[in-house]
C-alpha cells in the first residue's frame, strides 16, 4: 500500500486521478484506520489530506457559513460563530464519541462516511448544507440530501474531493437544536439522533420547519411527515400539532419489528417534545 501525503486541493485531485478506486482519502482516520487495521478496506494508496490548510477554515459570507472539510468536530463543537448560527451542528458535534475522537475526526469524515448513525448529518440537513466537491474537472455543488443515497453510500465520485460545506444561517425568530440517544451517554454511536430547525413569522405561525433524524437502517433524513403537521400551525399551539408531529415521528422509524426499531418508536416522540419545547422556548423569549 502507497502512503501519499498532500499538501494542497490540487495534488489531492492529482492523487485521487491517479489512483481513482484504488486511492482512499484519509482525514481524521477514525474509520479509515480502524478498518485498514482489521483488514476490512485496504486500497492501494492512501492519500493523506490532514497538511491542507486550505480546508481547515470556518468562514461567514453574506449571511452563508462555509466550513472546510478538515474542520474537526472540537472546533465544531467549542466555535462561537457555530454556536451561534448553527447550534444543532455544535450540539451534534460535541456529541461525537469522547473529547479523544473529537479531536481528530473531521467534518468532511463524517459527511463522506455517510454512516446511518452519522450525528452531524442531521444538524446538517436542517441547515440546507450544501456540499462543494473537486475534481480534475473542476468544481460541482450538490445538496446533503441528494449526496446521501444510503446508509455508507453517497453521491461521491472516486475522483473527488470534499472542500467545503455551506449552510443556511438560523435568521431571526428561529431556533435549532439536536438531541441523541445511544446505549452510553458518550463514546457511543446514536440508536437515534433528531435535529429540529423552526422559524416562526412575527405573529407566532410556524413558517418555517425542518425535522431530520439518523440511526436504523436508512442514512439520515428529513422527516417530510412530521414537518408538514407544523407548518401553519401557531407555535403555542403545543398539544395539537406538536402531538400530532410525535406520532408522525415515531411512523418514521419505519415497519420494523426489531426490538432497536421498537426503542426508537418509543424514545423518538419524547426527544421531540424536549427538542421542540426548548426551541418553542428559545423563540418565544425573542417574540415576547
Ligand atoms: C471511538 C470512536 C467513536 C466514534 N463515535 C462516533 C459518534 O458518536 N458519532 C459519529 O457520528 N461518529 C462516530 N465515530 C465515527 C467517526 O469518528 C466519524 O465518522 C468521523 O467524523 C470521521 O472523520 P475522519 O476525519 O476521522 O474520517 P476518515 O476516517 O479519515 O475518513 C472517513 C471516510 O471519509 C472519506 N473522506 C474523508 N474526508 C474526505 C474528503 N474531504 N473528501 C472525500 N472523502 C473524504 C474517507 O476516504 C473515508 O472513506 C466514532 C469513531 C470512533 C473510532
């Protein structure tokens, strides 16, 4: 196996031409390496982006935050320009696995990766990420939803990289957050992670919602069923639709009978209220 160590986007893109299949990007290396020690993937070369410092960066313009793939999930997670904008990522961030993985797994890990269990993959699709990926090419955008085609598949090409990921800024009358549940309260991978995005219009009415959630069987995805049930409706009204979006939730998870997709029907409808009622909460403080 050939260790290929970059120092710029354009030598990664070499390398990856190069390589194309055969080459693996490594990051962080918190699932690379675990899997090229157990013997699981083994590509020809490995292709080291951590010297880029190009993609290290978190940036905001006109309003759109960009934030480099080699950002690691402790920058995410301590940032106050992420705290600020997009705390459902920050949130989703500091609950990646102990402080020791945080350290070194990156953004673009995570995204690429593309596990079911991936916590920063809701907090991103609430946020309307899209992604930039190079190539020899050139450069394409391509929205998270349309990126993620299932669990560990996406629609990325052997030849490209990861750069860059933008994001919807939270406006005003808005709050975010993002929950997780797993079998230990840390370094543990989420049974089920929900991220809620709520924007109310100056009179209270819920115009603006999205609901995303990871774990089971599916990559992680909005949850068009339960978003529906808010929309329209005024943000005090929590018994009704709230109840109802509960019960849309917990339909997400799916017919599985399995005893994990038992537990997610169950807890799901509880990390909603407390996600919500929190927001409902964050937002009345600023409309009262
Ligand atoms: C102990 C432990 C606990 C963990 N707990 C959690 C958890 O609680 N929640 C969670 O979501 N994850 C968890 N993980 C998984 C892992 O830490 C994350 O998925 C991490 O974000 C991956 O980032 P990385 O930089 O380490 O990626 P790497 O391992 O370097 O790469 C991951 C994949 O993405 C590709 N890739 C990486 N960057 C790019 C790029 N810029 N362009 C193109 N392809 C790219 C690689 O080729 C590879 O296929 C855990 C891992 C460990 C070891």
């Amino acid at each position: 196996m050939q260790y290929c160590r970059v120092s710029s986007v354009a030598e990664a893109v070499d390398e990856l031409t190069r390589w194309g299949a055969e080459g693996r990007v490594l990051a962080g290396g918190t699932d690379v390496m675990p899997r090229f020690l157990q013997g699981e993937q083994v590509p020809a070369a490995l292709i080291d982006i951590g010297g880029i410092e190009g993609l290290q960066g978190i940036s905001e313009v006109g309003g759109v935050t960009s934030i480099g793939a080699l950002v690691t999930m402790r920058r995410l997670a301590t940032a106050s320009l992420i705290a600020l904008r997009h705390p459902a990522l920050s949130q989703a961030a500091a609950a990646v696995g102990a402080w020791q993985t945080q350290t070194v797994a990156t953004l673009g890990g995570n995204i690429c990766s593309a596990a079911s269990t991936a916590d920063t993959l809701p907090a991103l699709l609430v946020a309307g990420a899209q992604l930039t990926l190079v190539s020899k090419s050139g450069r394409r955008r391509i929205g998270l939803e349309e990126f993620l085609e299932g669990p560990g598949t996406t629609a990325l090409r052997p030849t490209e990289l990861l750069r860059a990921v933008e994001l919807e800024p939270l406006g005003e009358r808005s709050a975010e957050g993002y929950l997780k549940v797993a079998r230990r309260s840390s370094m543990d991978v989420a049974v089920v992670g929900l991220a809620l995005r709520l924007h109310v219009s100056p009179s209270g009415v819920i115009d603006g919602v999205r609901i995303a959630m990871c774990g089971g069987d599916r990559s992680a995805h909005r949850v068009p069923a339960a978003e529906s049930v808010l929309l329209g409706t005024q943000l005090s009204d929590e018994s009704g639709a709230f109840t109802e979006a509960r019960a849309a939730l917990a339909d997400a998870v799916g017919p599985g009978d399995s005893v994990e997709s038992q537990y997610r029907r169950r807890v799901l409808p509880g990390l909603f209220g407390r996600l919500a009622g929190r927001c409902s909460a964050e937002i009345s403080g600023v409309v009262a």
